[in-house]
C-alpha cells in the first residue's frame, strides 16, 4: 500500500495507491489519516473503488507535514565513511531537523547564502506508532514505511563548527516522498537500490544492506532518548559519492536537477534555484 498526500483544489488530501493507481480520501493528509486506529481497513476499503484519481507528479505533497521530531544518522554507509576518513561507529551519530526544513517531492528547492550546496540520498523511515524505550523488534512493529529524501545540505554553513545542524535546517531544503510504502510491502535491510543524479548524471549509487545501522536499529536507539509518535521521520544516512568527498567538489548550481530514486519506493526530482534577494 502506498500512502500520499496530494495538493488538491487549494488544500491537501490524503491518498492511498497501489498498482492500479489513486484514491483521494477525506483527510487533509496522510498524518491526519494514520491517527485514526482504523486507518487500515478504511483505506484498504477504499482500494476496492474502481474510480482512481489521475495525479499529477508536482500534486504531490511531502507525505507527513507535521512530524513533532525529524532525526537524522549521519555516517550510516560503509563506503561514506570511508570517503570522510573516519572509522565506523560504534553507535549512530545523530543530528535532528525540524518540520519547516520538509519539502514536496517535485518542489523547486530554493537557497541562499551559500557556496557549497551538496546532495545526500537518503531513506526515510516514518513512524507509525508510538515507540519509546523500544527493542528491535518492537521498533521494527513501529514503523508505518518508507519514503525517499535528499538531505540537502550547505557545506560552508555545516563546517563552520563541529556541531552539523546550521549547515541542514535550512527551511524547504529536505524533500520527502514521493509517498510512503507500508512496511509490510517491503524491507530495506534486504537490499534495495538508492541513486542520486545530478543532470542525469550518476553521482550516488548504493545499496541499503550497506547501512551500518538499519532502520528499526535506528528508530530502537532514538526512541531510548525520546518517544517517536505517528508521523516522526527518521533518516537514516547518505552513501558515499556527495560532492564533499571528491577531490574537486562540483557544488550544487542553479538549475540543477537533482533526482533522488529507491527501488521499490520511488523518485523525488527536484531543481535547485539560487535567489541571492531571498
């Protein structure tokens, strides 16, 4: 089951999708619609419709607007970790986001006061179900999906200290989507391919078995610091081939169009603009 949320008739709906395509339902989105302790059997419901809805790529919302909590593991990908030099962790190297950073799937990411804007594939895990103190398996039980995003980040503004967060929150700067594929329709730990492009040219290109720290690792070790509710994202890590560990980094201009892509998931397409009077 696919779970989105679609820029419709000057508001947002939530939708559920599969293979024949979209149903919009009454919620505003799809935060709105897993509240509800039925939410299941209403949209498998609503699956049996014959009439689908015909939506358009740029329709798309980033799936969960409002998480009260975005955190994020940096140097998650054996081979990221070794193009940065440093040895694998021993625990998950966090970092946090906040809600204003979120951004649609097919949204124009606009920017400023930047030199050196670089590009992180990454798999969003979104929560489900409230998790705190979890172990494994009880996080894994937790975790509603999985969605794609780019953890777009300013280079410049992250190494001017050792702390990363002024270089990643930046608002509109984090797209998530293009929809949420429920958990029981696939498992990241067991291999799916993620890419980036940049102009059509293959800049990323791994596999998420290479994660150091899996999905329901992560959601297991966050909810031992804070309790994850319905809607929270997690996002678990860049592979290797970011523009910060090339020799000469080719930085993010304006215009760029950044494709983001997990199998089984899908594909954000995003362009870059510079707006100096922003």
């Amino acid at each position: 089951m696919r779970l989105a949320t679609v820029r419709r008739d000057g508001g947002t709906h939530a939708a559920v999708g599969d293979a024949a395509g979209w149903v919009l339902l009454d919620e505003s989105d799809v935060q709105e619609l897993i509240a509800a302790p039925d939410w299941r059997t209403r949209a498998a419901d609503a699956l049996r419709h014959p009439a689908r809805a015909d939506i358009d790529a740029h329709e798309f919302a980033t799936p969960v607007p409002r998480p009260a909590k975005v955190f994020c593991c940096g140097l998650n990908y054996r081979d990221h970790i070794l193009e940065t030099g440093r040895p694998v962790p021993e625990f998950p190297t966090l970092f946090a986001k906040f809600a204003d950073t979120l951004t649609g799937p097919a949204d124009d990411i606009v920017v400023r006061e930047t030199r050196k804007l670089d590009w992180e594939a990454e798999l969003a895990v979104i929560v489900g179900a409230e998790v705190h103190r979890a172990d494994r398996e009880q996080a894994r039980a937790a975790i509603l999906g999985y969605a794609v995003s780019n953890d777009i980040s300013m280079r410049d503004w992250q190494q001017r200290t050792l702390q990363w967060l002024q270089g990643k929150a930046f608002d509109a700067t984090t797209p998530v989507g293009p929809w949420v594929v429920t958990a029981d329709e696939l498992d990241p730990s067991s291999g799916l391919r993620i890419t980036c492009a940049v102009n059509d040219e293959l800049v990323q290109d791994a596999d998420t078995a290479e994660l150091v720290f899996d999905a329901a690792d992560l959601v297991a070790y966050v909810s031992q610091i804070t309790a994850l509710r319905p809607g929270d994202i997690v996002l678990t890590g860049t592979p290797g081939g970011v523009a910060l560990g090339m020799p000469e980094p080719r930085w993010l201009r304006d215009g760029d169009v950044v494709v983001t892509e997990i199998e089984g998931i899908g594909a954000l397409r995003n362009t870059i603009r510079f707006d100096p009077g922003r």
